[in-house]
C-alpha cells in the first residue's frame, strides 16, 4: 500500500504542476500513514532525486527517451507497471494536458476509481471522498471512490506546494516501452512564456480593448508582473489573439492568484473558466457590468486610460523606469 | 469511413445551479437541456465535414442516457449523421459510460470515434481515454485540429503552451475543442431530416460505477467588489501589492 505520484515533464524539465501533485501525495501518504512514491517517464535534465523535498522518499525512474514525448497508451502501460510492482493503491497526477490524456486510460486499465479535477485532499474517515469542480468551476461534487485502487487528478494551481528538506532514493524501474502508434510531426510552442495554465498571475483582455493593435498595453502590463496573457472568446473569435488563450466554459479553465480582466463583460460562460481565480480585478468603463459582480477588486474606468497609468504605477513599484 | 460521435446532454451554460435533497441532487427545474458545446460544435460538425468531403462517410451518433435525451439527439441528428444509437441507462460515472460506447462500438466496427473535450457539468475530460484503453486504440486528447488522408489522420492536439501535429492511423479516438470546426445552425431539410433517421436503442450491459457522488456544494459568495476611482490607479496597485500580495 501506498500513493504513486506521476511527475509529469516536458523538454528536460519537471512541470510545476507536478510539484503541486507531489506535495499532494506526500501529504495523502501521511493522511493513510503510508509511503508516497514517485515515477517519472524519460530523460529530463534536472536533479531528480531533489524532488524528494516535496515529500516522496521513493522515485521509480523509466529512463528511457522514447517516453521524452507524452503518449497516452505508452505511458498507461509504464505507470499502471509501477504502480502494480510498487503495491500503489492511490494514484496522483496533475489535472494537466498529460493528466487528461493519461488518467482516463488509467482509471480504465487498472478498474481504478477516477476523480478528475480535484480540489483537496480526500476525506477518508470511513471512506475516500474527494472534492471537485463541477458545472464548469459553479459546483463542486464530492465523489465516492468505490474501488480499492483509487486515482485522483488535481486541478492546476489549487493546491499549495510545500517543499521541505530531503531527497528520494531513484531506482531504475524495469517497464518494456513499445513504440508509439502516434508520430509527433511537428511542435509549436510559444517560447519564453509562462503557459497560461500553468501561471499564477493573468492578464486578460476582451471586446473592449476595441481591435488587437491595442494588446500592446497588455502584453507590457502582463510583461511587467510576469504575467501570462488570456483573452475572452468573443476576442479569439475574432482572431484579435491565438485560439489557446481563450479562457471560460469552451475556453481554458484557470485558477491563477491575479486574474486581471480589462474590457471583458463578464458573460457566465467567461467566468466559469476563472471563478476559481484567487484574487479577480475587473477594469470596465461600464459600472453594470457583470464581471464586477465577481470581482474583488475593481475600477470603473476607460481600459485606455487606467491600463497605461497602472503601467506607470507598476514601475514605480518595481523600480523600472 | 465509420464515425462514431458521442453526444451527451447538458444544461444550458446560463442555467441556475442549485441543488436538493441535502444537497445529492441537482435541481433540474426550469433547466433547459443543450447538446454539450463540445460535442456538437466541434466533434459532430468536423465528423459532417468529413463526411461531406468523402460521402461514403457513415456518421452514427451514440448516447448514454435515459429516454429524456431523445430530443438531444434528434437535434443532433438535424445538424448531421445517419443513425442514433441510444444507451438506455443513466449514469454519471464515466467508466460506466465509456464501457456502454466501448460495448457499441465494439459491434460497429468504427474507424474514428469522437467525443467532445469535456461535458460541461461533470467536467472529467474523460471519457474519451477510457473509452480508448477498453478499445486497446491511440488516443489523441484536445485536438484542435483534424484531416483525414485515406486511413492516416494528421491532428493538431494542445500541449502546455502551444500545439503539437502528430500523425495516427485509424482507428483512433480524438476529444475535441475548439479550432476543429465551427458551429453551426441547423436548417429545415435536416430538422426535417432527423425525424426519420434511425434511433436505435440499446440496453447497457452490466458494468460497476467506479465512483458515485455523495453530495455537492456551492462556493461561497464573493465578500463584494472594493473599487478604487480610476482617477487613483496608484491606489489599486498599492493594494494588490500590500493587501492581496499579489504582484
Ligand atoms: C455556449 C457558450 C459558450 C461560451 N463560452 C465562452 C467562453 O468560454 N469564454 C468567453 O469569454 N465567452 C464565452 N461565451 C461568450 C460569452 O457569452 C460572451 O459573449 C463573451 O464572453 C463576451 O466577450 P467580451 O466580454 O470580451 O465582450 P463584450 O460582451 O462585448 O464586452 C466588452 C466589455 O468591455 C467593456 N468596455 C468597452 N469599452 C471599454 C473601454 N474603453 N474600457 C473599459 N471597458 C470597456 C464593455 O463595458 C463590456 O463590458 C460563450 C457563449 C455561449 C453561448
Ligand atoms: N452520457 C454520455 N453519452 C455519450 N457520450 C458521452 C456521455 N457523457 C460524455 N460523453 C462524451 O465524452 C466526452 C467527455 O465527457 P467527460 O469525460 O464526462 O467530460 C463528452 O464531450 C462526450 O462527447
């Protein structure tokens, strides 16, 4: 018995998603008084044993390269391998791209219970439940788990990472890889940014900045507190910006610490994709406007003159000139 | 070429969400149900789209679901597709559901099965992947983008941060999301259409829910919205910088 944390990686490089889910394990493990080990799929060029800070005394290592890139069926068959060699009875990953390709596939390999998207940790007096946003981000469900293995995805930046001392023993893990049934033909990736679901902080803008010629004062802004940008759909709709910073019901859906929304109205189906923000601050000219509803804090105010002012006060703080 | 699209019902994205019974049920009363944005924007509309490109496509739609989700898959059936096959069970545990398609499209034979990237009221973006170990085929997850040449599909999927193109042979099952295709209305001739297309329906075999809901809960209201005068955007940064800490 005991909790296998899948650390997920990508170009050489663990993810922060998978610091959360470890510091999440880890602390699952102490919760059922059991061991919390770790395995992680390919090469990558960090120290892995160090990640033993986040509370894992065990990694089992697949090192093998055709892993580097994430393909669902292959890696199901590596983790479902360690996780029945290791006597894992919880699985943890990240509710991540890798995640949602990969935890479905487990839950149905190994007959395991899946709660996809977690918010907390279980509940396991008298039996393990676990809470999770439902209805798009307006509910959470608490789901039994019915079954003896047991797997749970947790929702990118929802949970606290708490990293210690220590580091984990690395131990080879001897699991056959086939080859991939998916060729990978090309990438394309925006390089240099912080990918929007992964960020803590987000600056957002929508139909009221009017025309994509302004995203200027919202790329400096976003730059300047090193934020990630998004946008509302009726923005991507207009190709104004790329397809994959839309955010909301059919968009991404994010929990970052700063969600800042300039121009945007705030329709239902916007802020189903970022009420589990932390701290929300809406920019809008029109006091009525939804979004300020769900705000916590707020300005009535024209986004062409409040953007670059707040630019200026920014760099004051920062000391930029 | 043999699609299956899989189509689930939803409320509408602007319905009330409140829920009974000690808070085990959802209210349902004044909801009006919809074909999940997902499914039908975008798996069912580029399965259309295939098929009007090669017309020898067949396009079977499938749901899982009590005889209440009849009138979501005729409108599904109005927008494209030859036939409708209907699970008769209700169930929202997705293992439950994916062995129900599995079982379906275990007997049809399908090269291409499509669901949508997730439901928008149990959210668990996964079905599509169960369905796909219990059928031993790849999965290609979130794509945004889908071509067919002969029995190779070429599909964009997102990976953190931007796309990646891969290339798959049929068969394979693809979630979709935006960037697939563009929704559509659907016309006269084929609300027409759908009323005499096929609906089969199908009992479920018998399969144990790895997981069930024991109660939901709304999150707290917000305190209220402090607003700063936009005369003294000084103030809003001071704030979240020294009160929210967040920059
Ligand atoms: C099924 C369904 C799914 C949907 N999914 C999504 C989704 O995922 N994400 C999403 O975003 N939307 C989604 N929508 C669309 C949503 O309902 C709204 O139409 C959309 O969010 C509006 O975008 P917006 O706020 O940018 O534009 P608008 O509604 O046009 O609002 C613009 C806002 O900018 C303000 N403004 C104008 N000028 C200025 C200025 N100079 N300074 C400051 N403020 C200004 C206005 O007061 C207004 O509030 C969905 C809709 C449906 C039906
Ligand atoms: N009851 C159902 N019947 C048929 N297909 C479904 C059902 N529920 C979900 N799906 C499909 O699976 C996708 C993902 O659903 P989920 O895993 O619940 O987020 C949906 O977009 C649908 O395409």
């Amino acid at each position: 018995m005991s909790v296998l944390i899948f650390i997920d990686s990508a170009d050489g490089h663990v993810k922060k998603s998978s610091f959360e889910a470890l510091t999440y394990g880890a602390q699952l493990a102490k919760q059922l008084g059991t061991a919390a080990e770790a395995v992680l799929l390919g090469t990558v060029a960090d120290d892995v044993a160090a990640l033993g800070k986040y509370g894992v005394t065990k990694i089992h290592h697949v090192a093998n390269e055709t892993l580097n890139h994430v393909d669902a069926q292959l890696y199901t068959k590596a983790i479902a391998d360690v996780a029945t060699a290791s006597g894992a009875t919880v699985i943890v990953l990240s509710h991540n791209l890798t995640g949602k390709a990969v935890a479905p596939r487990l839950s149905a390999r190994l007959k395991a219970g899946l709660v996809a998207g977690a918010v907390g940790l279980p509940n396991t007096a008298g039996g393990f439940v676990v809470k999770k946003g439902v209805f798009s981000s307006k509910a959470f469900a608490h789901m039994n788990v019915n079954t003896a293995m047991k797997i749970i995805s947790i929702s990118p930046n929802s949970f606290q990472t708490v990293a210690g001392e220590g580091t984990a023993e690395v131990v080879a893990a001897q699991v056959t890889v086939d080859s991939p049934k998916v060729k990978i033909t090309a990438t394309n990736k925006v390089t240099g940014q912080v990918p929007l679901s992964e960020a803590e902080l987000v600056v957002s803008g929508g139909r009221g900045l009017k025309g994509p010629e302004n995203w200027g004062m919202v790329e400096e802004l976003a730059g300047l507190i090193g934020a990630a940008t998004a946008c509302s759909r009726a923005v991507a709709d207009a190709h104004w910006r790329p397809h994959h910073e839309h955010v909301g019901q059919t968009g991404g859906s994010i929990a970052p610490n700063l969600y800042l929304a300039i121009g945007i109205s705030g329709a239902i189906q916007h802020l189903a994709g970022v009420n589990r923000s932390k701290v929300i601050v809406v920019i809008n000219k029109d006091p009525e406007a939804p979004f300020f509803k769900a705000a916590d804090y707020g300005i009535v105010g024209d986004a062409f003159d409040v953007v670059p002012k707040m630019i200026a006060e920014v760099k004051k703080l920062k000391g930029v000139a | 070429m043999k699609i299956l699209v899989c189509i689930s019902k939803t409320p509408d994205t602007t319905a009330k969400i409140a829920f009974a019974d000690n808070n085990t049920k959802f209210v349902q009363e004044g909801v009006q149900w919809i074909i999940n944005p997902y499914d039908e924007w975008y798996a069912l509309v580029r399965a259309i789209e295939l098929k009007e490109k090669d017309p020898s496509t067949i396009i079977h739609l499938i749901t899982v679901g009590a005889a209440d989700t009849e009138p979501i898959i005729r409108k599904a059936l109005a927008l494209g597709g030859d036939e409708a096959i209907r699970v008769n069970a209700d169930s929202h545990d997705s293992f439950y559901i994916a062995s129900q398609i599995a079982e379906i499209a275990k007997q049809g034979g399908y090269d291409l099965i499509f669901t949508g990237k997730e439901t928008i009221d149990y959210n668990g973006s996964s079905i599509g992947g169960m369905v796909a170990e219990l059928l031993d085929q790849p999965y290609v997850s979130l794509a945004t983008k889908f071509e067919l040449n002969g029995t190779t599909a070429t599909i964009n999927r997102e990976i953190e941060g931007g796309e990646e193109t891969c290339e798959v042979n049929v068969p394979v099952v693809v979630s979709c999301q935006k960037g697939m295709a563009e929704q559509r209305i659907p016309n006269m001739k084929g609300i027409m259409g759908a009323r005499t297309k096929p609906l089969k329906v199908a009992e479920p075999v018998a399969v144990d829910a790895l997981t069930s809901v024991a109660s939901f809960e709304l999150p707290p209201a917000k305190a209220g919205v402090k607003l700063v005068d936009a005369e003294n955007v000084g103030e809003l940064v001071r704030l979240l910088h020294e009160e929210a800490k967040v920059i």
